[in-house]
C-alpha cells in the first residue's frame, strides 16, 4: 500500500503537467481533429469504402503516433527525462521511481487518448464493407490503447537522450524509417505492429496475436531502458 501511495504522489507532478497545461492540449487537438477530418473526408469521398485506410493510413501512420509524440513532451515538462524529474529527486524521491511514475502517466494518457481518438475515427470512417461498428469499434480501442502505450514508452526512452530530451524527434524519425519495413528491421518498432493490427501487411510474418505480444513487450522493454538510462544519469 505504501508503494502506491508513493506512486500516486510522483505520478501528480507529470499528471499535472499534462491535465493543468492548456499549451500542451494545442498539438494534442489538432492531431486529433486531423484525423477526425481525413475520416470524414475519406468516408464521404468513397461511401462503399471501409475504415480500414482511414485507421491504416491516417490514424495509425499519422495521428496516433503524433499524439503519443505530444503527450510524453508534456509529461515530462517540454524536456528531457532525467531533467523533468528533478524537482521530484529535489524532495528526495528516487530517480528511478520519479522517471518511472513520469513513463507510466504518459504511457495511460497516450493510451486513453490513442483509444479514444481511434474508436472515433473508426465511426467516423466506417462503411458498409466493415464489421459491425460495435466490433470494430472495440477492436480499435485496444489497438490504439495497445499502440498508445507502446508509442508513449519508445519515446520516453528516446527523450533520456540528449540534454533537453531531444533524442524523442530522433526516435519519431527511426520509427518512421525502419518502421515502414515488412522484414525483421520493423519487429523492434510500435509502427510496424500497429499497420498489422489495424489491417496492414504483416511484419516479420507475425501474426496479429504475435504483434499484440509484441506491443506489450515493446512497451515493457523501452519503459524498462528509459528508467535505466535515468539511473545513469
């Protein structure tokens, strides 16, 4: 018990960061309403058409890692990892524990919001080609709360780098390159997994339960190495 209330006094200073910071919201609401758009657009442009490539090629390529991109930023302050937990290290809290609560608020916000936003899209888009919209709705959500997570974590680990985080726009980069690969390249990617599960091509052969698995195990893995760079520094 005393380990969670410990926990829930580091999670408010990035929780704030992200619930009290009108500026944050900005990238956050116009990515979101990108989407909600291009759904629309897509939709109105083909009636027969499906959700399918407005979830594959807008919100999954696009917005959903946008959105996690956005929200870590804000919940770590606009800087770097080690550097948004200093005022809690300032009161004694670990290092490690203080990054950790930061990863983990940013990995359910960008969950939450990932699936909010896709499951919209999803309605927004949806044709009489796809599964019942119930179906596919709830499908949407844990993919997008699944991605979300994933996303949130690969770019807390890429903002230990650099003196104010920067690395985060290196990692948006690299997931972009190497996540547009089919091959064994894009296994170690939240892109790759997310195209598959919402519809895509396949990577590394993987089927879709296999890149489930493999989000979770992204996620784990970069939260785990972000909080161990943090221990470094």
């Amino acid at each position: 018990m005393s380990a969670l209330l410990e926990f829930a006094d580091l999670a408010e200073l990035p929780f704030a960061r992200l619930a009290r910071t009108p500026r944050a919201w900005i990238p956050v609401t116009a990515w979101s309403l990108f989407a909600f758009a291009a759904a629309l657009l897509l939709r109105r442009g083909s009636p027969s058409g499906s959700a399918s490539e407005a979830l594959q090629s807008v919100f999954g390529a696009l917005a959903l890692p946008l959105l996690a991109y956005a929200v870590v930023g804000a919940a770590l302050g606009g800087d770097g990892l080690a550097r948004g937990a200093r005022s809690l290290v300032a009161f004694g809290a670990s290092p490690t524990r203080a990054s950790l609560a930061e990863v983990l608020v940013a990995a359910a916000a960008s969950a939450v919001l990932a699936s909010i936003v896709g499951v919209l899209v999803a309605v927004f888009a949806h044709g009489p080609s796809d599964p019942p919209l119930a179906r596919d709705a709830l499908t949407t959500a844990w993919i997008a709360a699944l991605g979300g997570a994933a996303y949130a974590s690969f770019f807390a680990l890429g903002a230990s780098f650099g003196k104010r985080g920067g690395g985060r726009a290196w990692f948006l980069v690299l997931d972009w390159v190497f996540g547009a690969s089919h091959g064994i390249v894009g296994i170690v990617t939240p892109r790759a997994h997310v195209r598959s599960l919402l519809g895509g091509d396949a990577v590394a052969s993987c089927s879709n339960a296999e890149s489930s698995v493999m989000l979770v195990v992204l996620a784990v893995a970069f939260t785990s190495a972000a909080v161990a760079r943090t221990r470094k520094a």
